[in-house]
C-alpha cells in the first residue's frame, strides 16, 4: 500500500493514538445515506481508523463505521463496535489500483452485544443497555 | 446493509485462469449457459495472464491459486501494478488463512473453493460485482471468521497474560463481547464496584484509557483467544 494524498481536510489532526494493526471487514456509511459501505480495516485507535475502500469521501463528511470486534470467544459472540466520526483524509493506494485508504476519526463509540440472530443489545459509557433491531 | 442488485444492464465479462484444460472447458461452458456471464478469455499459466486481461479487459478474473510459471499470489501483485480494473476471485481447490488475507491485502475480491456448487459460484461473482467481498460460503460473515483466525499473535494460542489475574481476563472477554459493568456483575457475581475496580486495574496493567482501546488490544494480543 502507497497512498498518495488527494484529500485532505485543512486544520484537522489525529491525535496519536496507539494504533492496532487489526484487519477486519467495515461498514461504513456518510451520515445521512442509507446503504453501507465495505472496506478493510489497516489499522484502528480509540481515535481514529484507516479503511481500504473502492470509494473515496471528502474530509469533514460525518460518517458511522461498524465492524465486528475479530476474535473467537469461548461460548460469546464478539461485539460489534459502532462509531460515529467525520473523514480527515481519503487517499489513493497506488497498490491495487482503484482503491483508497481513508481516515476517519472516531468521535464516539458504542459496543453492540450480539445476542444470536435475534438482535443487539446497545451498550455505550452514558446509557444503560438497550435493545436494538438493526 | 449493502444491497445486491439481482442482475445486471450488460453481460458480466468474465476471464478464466486455470492449468487444467478440462476444468477450464467445464467452467466456461456452465458460464455461458447462464444468461448475464460472458467468458472473454482463457489463460493456462501466470505469464499470459496480465496481457489477456489487459487486452480483453474482464469485469471477473477467475484465477486458480496454483498455476505454472506465475501462481496466483505473483499474478495478483502484478495486476495490482498495472491500470487493469478487474475484481479478482481466487478459484482454488484449498487455500490457507494467511494466503487469504494476502490476496485480499493484494486486491483480491475473495475465494471460492473448486468443490463449491454452481450456484454459490453464479452467486460469488454477483457479489463480488457489487462490490462485496466473498470468502466461502459467505459473503462477510466467512471472511471475518477468516480474519479473526490470523489476528496478530501466532497461531491462536492465547499471547501473554500481562500480568492480569484469571478474574481479569475472564471480565477482559466480557468486555470484548459487549458486556456492559452491571452485566459483567451479574455474570460474575460480583458488586459493579468491584468489576469498575477490576477494570481500572486491567487499564492500568495493559495501559489502555477506555474500553474500546482495551478491546482493541484484548483482540491484537489475544488476550483473548480460546484455548486450543
């Protein structure tokens, strides 16, 4: 991967947050829109996350992004972390052509327990939990 | 969720890529039966392979893992270097985790095994036509079962403990499955002070500042990972 920048949002920063090498399948859509998105992930922080992706999104576009937590539980489903942020920069990846790598900041999270195929149940720092239908 | 169109305005091109000649005859043949598919082309080894796909300019290359001359992993980080637009989906009789993850990290779309049924075959290339990856069986689900095998630490053994008691690795999993303090009590049986106590320990110990950062490390480190 060799991004060479095309956006980029003027006056915004990541702030340096360890950041964890964990590759997994996101979704992710502009705040607003109706259908996600699929990417992989490069690398994700409490801060921020950068998504490998077809498309590329114009730095400040809100976003949320979902992607299940990827790791095997003994006898429990993994979360599913839900996030909210706007778009620092979108890239483009030399290697394979077509794709981007976009950052995004993440302004707010939530873990949504995965109760089988029944739903979620909601669990974020302010709130009690609640059930969702997704 | 991402929707999948049921068919498409023009034919899907199509590229195949595989040593064995029967199979190739096979595969054409039941992609020409099905109206939407149309076969551009046919390569038997690595080495012809980019200059077909760069004159017929397919929408799918079909490209067996293990060919002669170039394999699959080569063939895939040439197309990656070069301006061709095709989603490439790995045929192939078996393939590794970690082989996987390389091709998806080398642009590939994803894999379907040589003994898949027609069907999932016809389904694959339609998913990965809209855009979705495809792995197995399943479009999403497959390929994060996929990842969550090759995460950071080797072979699925749980890493170190970092000091953490069982008491806290067991509230570490609660909370990398979403358990909220209160469910993690009531799981325990433990006061929801005694598992914020616990919690504040592990932030100590791993020197992570909130939860999500604790899951993050939790699955980077396999603090997790069950026992094997």
């Amino acid at each position: 991967m060799d991004p060479e920048p095309v956006l980029s949002a003027a006056n915004t920063e990541i702030s340096r947050a360890r950041r964890y090498e964990i590759g997994t399948v996101i979704r992710y859509r502009a705040r607003g829109e109706r259908e996600w998105h699929e990417g992989l992930t490069e690398n994700i922080s409490i801060s921020g996350v950068l998504i490998r992706s077809e498309r590329s999104l114009d730095p400040k576009t809100a976003i949320e992004m979902r992607f299940f937590l990827p790791v095997e539980l003994d006898g429990e489903y993994a979360a599913e972390v839900f996030c909210r942020g706007f778009v620092i920069r979108s890239s483009k990846c030399r290697i394979p052509v077509g794709t981007f790598t976009i950052a995004a900041k993440i302004m707010h999270s939530r873990f949504l327990r995965q109760m089988g195929s029944r739903g979620y149940v909601a669990k974020d720092s302010m709130n009690g939990n609640r059930r969702l239908a997704l | 969720m991402v929707s999948l169109p049921n068919s498409f305005p023009s034919p899907i091109r199509i590229l195949i890529a595989d040593d064995h000649p029967l199979f190739r005859d096979g595969l054409r043949r039941l992609l020409q039966a099905e109206p939407g598919f149309e076969v551009v082309g046919e390569a038997s080894d690595g080495d012809v392979l980019v200059d077909l796909a760069r004159k017929t300019r397919p929408d799918i290359l079909l490209l067996d893992l293990s060919m002669p001359r170039q394999d699959g992993m080569e063939v895939l980080r040439e197309l990656s270097l070069s301006k061709i637009p095709v989603r490439t989906l790995l045929l192939t009789a078996s393939i590794e985790k970690a082989q996987i993850v390389q091709a998806l990290k080398l642009g590939a779309y994803g894999v379907i095994l040589k003994e898949a049924t027609t069907q999932r075959l016809f389904d694959s290339i339609q998913c990965v036509m809209a855009g979705q990856y495809w792995i197995g069986r399943e479009s999403v689900s497959d390929l994060v079962r996929a990842l969550r095998s090759v995460a950071p630490s080797e072979n699925g053994a749980r890493g170190k403990d970092y000091g953490l008691t069982t008491r806290e690795l067991e509230i570490v999993t609660l909370v990398v499955a979403g358990y909220s303090n209160p469910d993690i009590a009531q799981r325990c049986s433990i006061s929801e002070q005694t598992v914020k106590h616990h919690i504040s320990n592990i932030f100590d110990k791993l020197g992570v500042s909130n939860r999500l950062e604790l899951a993050l490390f939790a699955v980077n480190h396999r603090l997790t990972a069950v026992a094997s």
